[in-house]
C-alpha cells in the first residue's frame, strides 16, 4: 500500500460526512468519479422520488398541482438555495438555464436608468464561455463596449486587476466565484466593494461554488447572481438554474424576456405586459416542476449537513488531491494549474499537461472519469457528500499511471 493510499483510508475513517456517500447511485463500473464538478451524481433515493411523482404528484393531482405548489416552487425552492448562498428569502428564483439567467440579468442590469451613462462591461477573458458569449452579445446589441481583464489561467481575475478595470464608464462586472478552468476562488468581499466605489453593479457566477463554498450574498452587497444546480447541488442533468436579484433593485430592473410568468398578475390574462413588482418579474416561462424532483433532494442533504462542514470536507478533498498528485502524477511532468491551499482556492484543482486530451480519453475508458479542458487541463472535482478519499486516491494513481506510459511514448 502507497502512502496516499494507507492516508486515504485514515481520512476516510475520520470523516464525519463518510456515511452520506452511500447515499448516491455508486455504479461498479465507475472506479472513480472526479466531475461532480460538472455533473453530480444521482441520490439512490431518487427512484423513488420519481415514482412519488409521477404517480402521485402529476399522475394523481393533474393540473391541480399548479394550484397546489407548483407555481410557488421557484420562489419556494429558491429561498431554499438562496439560504445555501446567503440571501435572505424573497431574491433567489429557479427556472431557465444559467446562460438564459445571465442574459435576463446582464441585460436588465445594462439598461437600468442608473447605467444610463455607463457604457462598458467588465469581465474576465477566462470565464466560463457562455458568460463570455453573453457578455459579447448583450454589448453588441446594446453598442457597449467589453472591458476584458487579462488573467492567469492559473487563477482568476484579483481584486486589484478588478479594482484596476472599473471606473465611471461601468456600468456591470460580471465574474464567476470560482473559476471554472482553475478553481480559484474569487474576493466577493473586496471585488463587490470595489465595483460599488466605482457605483457599477456587479453580478457573480456561483456555477462552481452553490452548496459547497458557504457564501454571504447579502452581508456583501451582491447586485446580482446566477448559478447551475447540476454541479454541487445534484440536479441531474440540464437542472434549472437559479438566479438572485438583491431585492432594493428589484423594483428598478427590467429584464428583456417578458412572458406570462413575470407578469403582474398572472392569471389576468391582462392585454399588455406589466412586470410583478418584485422578484417574479425575472421569470418568463412555465416553471420546470420536473427537473426540480432531484434537486429538491439534494438542497434537503445540504441544509441537514450544512455548506459549512461540506466546504470543510472540501478543502480536506483538495488538500488529499494535491498530495496524491504530488506522489503519482506531477513527478511525470505535469504541473498544478490552481492556486495553492487557502481562501483562494474553490473545490477543484486542474492539472496540466500536453498529453492529457488523451490520457483523459484512455481514464474514462478504466472507469476513471475526471474531465479535460482544452488546451492540456484535466479537472479533478471534489463533491464532498459523494467523493471518498480512496476514490481520489483510486483516481489520481491511475491518472499517474496514464501519463507515465503516454510520456514513456
Ligand atoms: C461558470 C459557468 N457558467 C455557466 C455554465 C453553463 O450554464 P448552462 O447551464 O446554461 O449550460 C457553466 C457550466 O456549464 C459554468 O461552469
Ligand atoms: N453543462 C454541461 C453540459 O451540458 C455538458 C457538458 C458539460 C457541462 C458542464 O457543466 C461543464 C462545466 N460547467 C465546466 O465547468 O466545464
């Protein structure tokens, strides 16, 4: 036994959140699963949730549920995840995709009176592409123009290339909390007070960090924030996204998408559209009551164990991480492509090296299944109520093994 290997087992045999990783589908054929970053895995005990409703639910109750719960689900769920993120009841709503949510939000941000003579946005020139593409769109349409902060791929945008970028032509800073390709974990503090200085506004990609990086929307300002369910929050795949909307500026944005849902009264069935007063008017559509069954699951585990022992498992996760890349893999030369230990760093590390588009092709095919990010990054992402530290130790000596005999040629 290696000496990562015998610490695995220890740390396996100390953690207090060990018992909540038999409570997730763990297929046989999956050695070791390192992309609860992108993807989460199913709880076991979805089976019968679905059944629950589709029989009871939908089968049962038919249209009756709109009137029974479903069309306060977005508001209801979502005061659930706003806790997990810091937001007090009544600024977070589920429904739509974080690229739809990002749109709504940038674009009604843009538009408000107050940016009425801010004429740039600022953002990172490695955030997440579909906030990136967003941002592109949103000016063009609007004929702004795109502030881009330079970053370390390594890292992420610092509070001083921030403090550095905004000014009195900004009208919005859009960032992501922890970056997607690294995992660095983004100053929401010191970022969100130095937007406000510069009297922008400032919207947060939580994609990366809902319900595994306790966060404090209120207690800092936050303008606004999106984030996926999928990851962390093990909505199952495409999940609805959630947004928050810091309820003082409620009232003074208008987001472009205007359907039924955001409407004053809903059921008016009124000839002209006139927004809800608060938070419902960033709805548009039928809420997704369907893709909520396994999120609802998880947001349930996550209050009961609480974000703040999930980030503690988190950083014991990527600490382990790191000494089992450090014995099996960077001594092949690959190198660490995340910040160090500490207040900078989220729940994955990236590692770099030229041959991992296919090292990463011949893990999946051993049940070994972390994810590659072009150019050279494989990704190992640490969901703390499902990943074990043998299933990392497991992994990261297989991704050793890989890049040893494709450097061995
Ligand atoms: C930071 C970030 N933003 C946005 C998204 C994607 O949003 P969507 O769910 O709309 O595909 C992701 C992941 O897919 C992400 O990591
Ligand atoms: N949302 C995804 C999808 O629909 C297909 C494949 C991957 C994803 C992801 O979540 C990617 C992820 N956000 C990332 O950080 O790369």
């Amino acid at each position: 036994m290696t000496d990562t290997a015998r610490l695995a087992a220890e740390l396996d045999a100390a953690d207090p959140l060990a018992a909540h990783t038999g409570a997730f589908v763990r297929d046989p054929g999956v050695v070791s699963y390192l992309d609860g970053n992108s993807l989460g895995r199913p709880l076991a005990s979805l089976e019968e949730r679905f059944a629950r409703f589709v029989g009871h639910d939908w089968g049962s109750r038919l249209i009756r549920g709109w009137d029974e719960g479903w069309m306060r689900l977005p508001y209801e769920l979502g005061d659930r995840i706003g806790a997990l993120v810091g937001a007090a009841p009544g600024q977070t709503v589920v429904g739509d995709s974080t690229t739809v949510l990002l749109y709504k939000l940038i674009r009604a941000a843009v538009d408000a009176p107050r940016s009425a003579a801010r004429t740039e946005i600022v953002i990172d020139d490695d955030n997440f592409p579909t906030d990136r593409f967003i941002v592109e769109g949103v000016a063009a349409e609007r004929g702004l123009t795109i502030r881009w902060i330079e970053v370390d791929r390594t890292a992420g945008a610092t509070l001083e290339q921030v403090e550095a970028a905004v000014g009195e032509r900004t009208a919005l800073v859009v960032l992501s909390h922890v970056a997607y390709r690294s995992g660095f974990l983004a100053d929401v503090a010191g970022v969100t007070r130095a937007v406000h200085d510069a009297g922008a506004l400032v919207l947060w990609d939580l994609c990366h960090s809902a319900g595994v990086i306790p966060t404090e929307l209120d207690a800092h300002g936050v303008d606004l924030a999106v984030g996926c369910t999928y990851k962390y929050l093990n909505g199952g795949p495409g999940s609805p996204a959630f947004a928050y909307v810091r309820r003082e500026l409620q009232g003074q944005l208008q987001q472009p998408i205007q359907g039924w849902m955001g409407a004053a009264d809903v059921f008016a069935m009124a000839p002209r559209y006139r927004p809800a007063p608060d938070l419902a008017r960033f709805l548009s559509g039928t809420p997704p009551v369907l893709a909520t069954v396994a999120l609802e699951a998880m947001v349930e585990l996550v209050e009961q164990v609480g974000v703040a022992a999930v980030r503690e498992k988190s950083i014991a996760l990527t600490g382990f991480a790191e000494q089992a890349l450090a014995a099996h893999v960077l001594p092949h030369g690959a190198v660490l492509a995340s910040p160090p230990a500490g207040p900078r760093r989220g729940s994955h590390l990236t590692v770099a090296h030229p041959s991992f588009r296919e090292v990463n092709a011949r893990l999946w095919e051993r049940g070994v299944i972390p994810d590659f990010r072009a150019p050279d990054g494989i990704r190992i992402g640490l969901s703390p109520l499902s990943t074990t530290f043998a299933e990392v130790e497991l992994g990261v000596a297989a991704l050793g093994e890989e890049l040893a005999r494709a450097t061995r040629g």
